[in-house]
C-alpha cells in the first residue's frame, strides 16, 4: 500500500507492508527527492512509478495525461527491450 504523509508543505509518499514503512520519495521546495535507491521487486518499482507521477502532478509544472503515461511507458519497454532482450539473445 501507498501512503503520502504530508509534514507542513513537504510530502512524502511511503510504501507500506507488514510492520514495515519504506520512504520512496519526497516533494519538498519544488523538488522530487529519490528516498528509496535500490527497487528488488516489480511491486516497489511500480509503486515508485505512480509516486512520481502523482508528484509531477502536484508540482503544476506540467500536467502528465494518461495517455502521456501510456507513451512513456511503451518508449521505455522499447528501450528496456533494446538493451537487455536483444543483447541477452545474442
């Protein structure tokens, strides 16, 4: 489960499990600060995902559609495709 703890003007979104609270990232200042450097399961990665793009959101920067999403999403499993799937079967 994903939970945002808000602190004043600063949100951090924590991952949550068991008796466990996994910081994953912080909005703070303008800023989107990394907390969690190493991902091990697909659950935490996508997790991670969603933080960010609800954290791009909250910045009113730019406004991220679903379908800006879905594009992202397919340029980076080209990508993962490219320099993982084919240089393994080579």
């Amino acid at each position: 489960m994903l939970k945002i703890h808000r602190e004043g003007k600063r949100l951090t979104y924590i991952y949550t499990k068991e008796n466990e609270n996994i910081p994953l990232l912080t909005l703070e200042n303008g800023s989107i600060i990394i907390e969690k450097h190493r991902i091990s399961s697909p659950e935490v990665a996508l997790l991670l995902a969603s933080a960010l793009r609800h954290a791009v959101g909250m910045l009113n920067i730019v406004a991220i559609t679903g379908k800006d999403f879905e594009e992202l999403e397919k340029f980076w499993a080209e990508e993962y495709e490219s320099a993982y799937v084919r240089e393994s079967s080579a």
